[in-house]
C-alpha cells in the first residue's frame, strides 16, 4: 500500500511539474509580432559521425533534442527549417526569437552539446532584432494601405536572404533613403498575397546590415519579386545580397530530425 502511495505521489507531482512546464510557454506569436525580439538564423550541416550511430542511440538522441526545447519553451520560440535536397552546403536551420540574446546563446549552446549537436557543422549563424518600420509612415496614404494586406497563411518554403549595405547607403539623409525605399517597395505590391516577408536589422549584432526573411507556396513569383527588386536604384548600394541564400521548406522538427535520422 506504501508503495501504491508513494507511487501515486510521484506521478501526481510529475504531473503537477509537466503542467507549470507546459503553462510557462513563450507567447510565440507576441515574439514574432512585436518589435525589440532577437533572432538567431543557426545554419547546420550533419556530420559523417551521425550515420555511424545504431538506430536506437540515433532515438535516444533525438530524445534528447525534443528535451532540450522543451526545457527552453519558456523563454524562446524555434522554427525548424528542411534545406536538404535543396542545398548541398547544410541540411537544416533554426530561427530562434527571444526577448533577450543571450536566451538564444543558451538554448543554442544546449542544443549543440547534445549527442545529436555534438554531430552537426555550424556552417553559418546570423543574429538581428526586429523594429518598428522606419520608412513606411512616409509613404503615401494608398501604397500604406496596400501594405496592410493580409500575408499567406501555411506556405511551404522559406526563403532567407542576409544583406550587407555600402557606406553610401548610411551617409544619406533619411528622406533619400525613404525615397528609394518607396522605389523599392513599389515592385512588392503585387505580390503581398503570395509572399510574406519578416525584416531584421543586423548593423552592430552581425556582419551584416540586414535579415529579410520570406515564406510562399509561389517560388515562381518569389523569383519574379526578387528580379523587380533588383532593377531598382536602391540594389546598387547592397554590397552583399544572400551568400548564403537559403532556400528550404518549414517543416515540423519532429518531421525535420525523422528525415535527418533515416
């Protein structure tokens, strides 16, 4: 009877530990709407180490990776995306929000000592922080209107180019800069229902002055967006425009580490 009690206690209190665990989740669509939220764009590839594992200690490994975001739940939100197939240089990124850096440096710094982590090339990492728009309260009334158009919703792919400005770009005044902004943003409209775009600013925090993060069903009109874009005046002042451009599919990280365990 001791024994049925004290059991009863363990799992009640396990219970107990695994609800204030689950309440205490980051709000994750606050994060990815607000500004003042840090992001880290973790690039891997999978090592040759992680073929030579048995299928059992690949399972405990992904085990352990599902408890290491959970452990981190309450502080960050990860999306997961597939680049394999797609790109021969890594196999997977994550996009890591927080309202703090260093929540993404610890999760990061976990999920890398893993035995899976412990596995993988951090080939390229990217770190910025969302704010508010700086140049669409200057637009007009009607192209501020359009802007409010609903993005998709359920897209498939995700695009991720890094951007790096010349010194130009920072020495004009921020009229100019609204100016061709406005240019920059007329070739977009068009395409606002089938493309949805998510910008970082990266000046000081990386080696670079931008994020542009984009998710579509339309690889097709994500192409003809980017060809608009690079006709306009405002192109001649990116000094770096993707290396690396990433281009992937969003995927669950249950389904991304079945694949990368096969």
């Amino acid at each position: 009877k001791r024994m049925r009690n004290r059991l009863f206690f363990a799992i009640l209190g396990f219970m107990v530990i695994f609800a204030q665990v689950a309440g205490a989740e980051v709000d994750r669509e606050k994060l990815l709407k607000d500004p003042g939220v840090y992001a880290t764009f973790a690039v891997f590839k999978v090592g040759d180490q992680w073929g030579q594992l048995d299928k059992q200690a690949k399972a405990i490994a992904v085990s352990e990776v599902k408890k290491v975001f959970q452990q981190h739940s309450d502080k960050i939100t990860v999306d997961a995306h597939l680049l394999r197939g797609l790109s021969e240089k890594a196999d997977f990124f994550l996009r890591v929000h927080s309202k703090e850096m260093l929540h993404n440096q610890n999760f990061l710094l976990d999920f890398m000592g893993t035995t899976f982590g412990k596995a993988l090339k951090n080939t390229d990492t990217f770190n910025g922080i969302t704010k508010a728009l700086n140049y669409v309260p200057n637009f007009p009334e009607d192209m501020k209107a359009e802007l409010k158009t609903p993005p998709p919703q359920g897209s498939p792919y995700v695009v991720v180019v890094p951007i790096r400005k010349d010194a130009d770009w920072w020495l004009m005044s921020q009229d100019e800069r609204t100016a061709m902004m406005k240019e920059h943003t007329d070739p977009t409209v068009g395409y606002l229902k089938t493309v949805k775009r998510k910008l970082y600013h990266s000046s000081g925090l990386d080696d670079l002055d931008f994020i542009i993060y984009f998710e579509t069903a339309k690889l097709d009109d994500f192409n003809n967006l980017v060809i608009g874009l690079l006709k306009v005046k405002e192109n001649r002042h990116n000094k770096r425009f993707g290396d690396p451009l990433l281009l992937g599919t969003i995927r669950p990280l249950e389904e991304i580490l079945e694949i990368l365990a096969r």
